[in-house]
C-alpha cells in the first residue's frame, strides 16, 4: 500500500505529452465558481459611496460658508478703510480751515498778491483734490442742517428766511459737513404779509363793485 502524506492534494493525472494549459483547462470549471458573499459585497460598496457623497457635500457647504464669510471679512475691511482715510482728511482739512478763512478775506481786501497769491492758490487746489468743497451764497433759503446763523434781521423784500451776509463759508467732504456756513439772516417783517393780504381783499372788493356797477348800467358804453 502507498501511504498519502497528510496536507497535500492530489493533482490531476496529466499525460506525459500534454502542457501546463491542458490541466489548467481541466481545472477551469473550478475556479470560475461565484462566490457565495457578491452580493453583500455590493451593498457594502454602495454604502461607503453614499458616506464618501454625503462627506462630500458636507465639505463643499463648509468651504462656500467660508467663503462668504471671506468675502464679507474683505468688505469690511475695505469699508472700515476708506472710512479711517475719510476721518484723517476730515481732521487733517479742519485744522486748515483757519489758513483758507485768513485767504479769502486777503483776497477781499485785495492784498492776495505776489508769492503770497501763488502759495495760496496751491493750497487751495490741494484742498480741493483732497475732497474740501466750500459752499454758502448770500441770497440762498436758510438751511439749519448746513447754515449757522450768527445775526438775525427783517427785510421787507424777502418771503423767507434767507441769508443776507456770509460771515464765513461753510466747508463739506462728499456729503459729510465739517463746518457749517455762519451767515446773517433776515425774516420777512410781521406785518408784511398782513398788509398785503389787506391790500389784495381791497384790490379783489374794488374790482367786484366795479363789475356790479357796470351790470346795473347796462355794461360799459360803447365808444
């Protein structure tokens, strides 16, 4: 008897004059069995998809919100920017007020002139490439929010209160003011308008007894 050795299979029998192909055609049907477990195997990978597209997801959410909250970052920056650069013009003009005050009354009183002139009129240009626009005009209604009125008057020529003097012209960057306009104001006098509306219920009672007086004569004469 020929004893096995324990652990071993036994190979096929193949004839000496086939090749290794042959047996391994012979062990094809074998090996090309399904395995039992395919199908669990599916269902697992269609799990870890549907986590790795929800991460996903989840990732993209928090890289948008991170963006957005970027973009704001940067637009307040900017904001609060352009905001500090306003303020530090705004203070850096107050303090030269005084110089193109002392300016304009030179160039009132006709001693703007020489070098003097020329320094002055640079200054004045620099100021305005800065922002500074002056305003207030005699003539103009009085506006509490950018006029000061320092003197106070009546006119019988006026139906408002106006500003009659510009003491000192008012200053505004963009529409921030940083020095309203002191001027002297004048108010139309109180009895005015009463005495013009007496006047014009006068004119308006004339013209009525005129026009009854002509309806009783038969109308005007014919010439």
């Amino acid at each position: 008897m020929t004893e096995e050795t324990p652990g071993f299979e036994e190979k096929p029998d193949v004839p000496s004059g086939a090749t290794p192909d042959d047996a391994e055609s012979k062990a094809a049907p074998q090996e090309g069995a399904a395995p039992a477990g395919d199908g669990s195997a599916d269902a697992g990978l269609v799990a870890q998809l549907d986590q790795v597209r929800t991460a996903l997801g989840e990732r993209t959410a928090d890289l948008q919100r991170l963006q957005a909250e970027y973009q704001n970052y940067r637009r307040r920056v900017e904001r609060d920017r352009i905001a500090v650069k306003e303020i530090a013009i705004a203070n850096l003009l107050t303090e030269l007020l005084p110089v193109l005050d002392d300016i304009g009354r030179a160039r009132e009183h006709g001693e703007l002139v020489g070098g003097f002139k020329s320094v002055a009129e640079s200054l004045e240009t620099v100021a305005a490439k800065m922002g500074l626009q002056q305003f207030g005009k005699e003539g103009e209604p009085f506006d509490p929010t950018i006029h000061e009125a320092l003197m106070h008057s009546y006119a019988p020529d006026v139906t408002e209160t106006t500003c009659v003097a510009i003491l000192q012209p008012g200053y505004r960057i963009g529409e921030r003011t940083i020095r309203p306009a002191r001027v002297a104001v004048a108010e139309p006098q109180p009895g005015a308008q009463t005495v013009k509306a007496e006047g014009a219920e006068e004119n308006t009672e004339a013209k009525q007894a005129d026009s009854a007086d002509d309806k009783e004569n038969g109308g005007p004469e014919e010439g």
